[in-house]
C-alpha cells in the first residue's frame, strides 16, 4: 500500500504551507459524486487524526483515511502546467474509467 507524491506537487504543496504559516501536509480521499460514481479530495491540514494513514514524500505528508485508501492504492499526485492551467492530477492505477467533464471516477 502507497501513495506517492512528485517533486512537483511537494513543491507547490511545500509553497502554500509556507504562505499559509501552518500546517503539516495534505489529506486526500475520495467522495461519491458526479455522473461516475466517485470524485477526489483533497485538502490542507495542520493536524494528524488519530486514524490517518501517513506516507511522506519529499518532506510532505500525505494523510488519508482508511476507507479512502481502497480507491487511492498506488496513486501518484502531481501537479501540472498546461498553458494557462495548472492544478493536481491523480494518476491512480484503479481508475477503470472518467466522466467526460473530469470531475468523477470510477473504479
């Protein structure tokens, strides 16, 4: 079981916790949604729960909760720059298939 991050989404990641003045890495996970069934998220936070899983790349922690980690196994976060767009994206070797919008997943 893993969950791995780029150099460049720990860069972006380690820039904003640094702006922000706090916190201790990003938790991810997955919620159900959008016409496939499933939709990632993410978020900020300057705590650990007690029921986190932690992986740590590049010096940031990737927090998820145990019911999300049957979804994200094996995912990569990136962060990209395409023209005028940049945002994370989610390589996750379970994904089966994509909505045509991109806001869900399903596995």
């Amino acid at each position: 079981m893993a969950i791995t991050l780029t150099e460049a989404a720990a860069k972006h990641v380690n820039r904003y916790l640094s702006r922000r003045g706090k916190g201790v890495g990003v938790r991810l996970g997955v919620k159900t949604t959008g016409c496939s069934g499933l939709a990632y998220k993410l978020e900020y936070v300057d705590e650990v729960d007690d029921n986190d899983l932690v992986f740590e790349n590049h010096g940031i922690k990737l927090l998820i909760d145990p019911k999300s980690m049957a979804y994200l196994d094996g995912t990569e976060l990136d962060f990209v720059r395409e023209g005028l767009s940049e945002g994370f994206r989610f390589n996750n070797p379970n994904e089966r298939d994509r909505c045509g919008c991109g806001e869900s997943f399903r596995i």
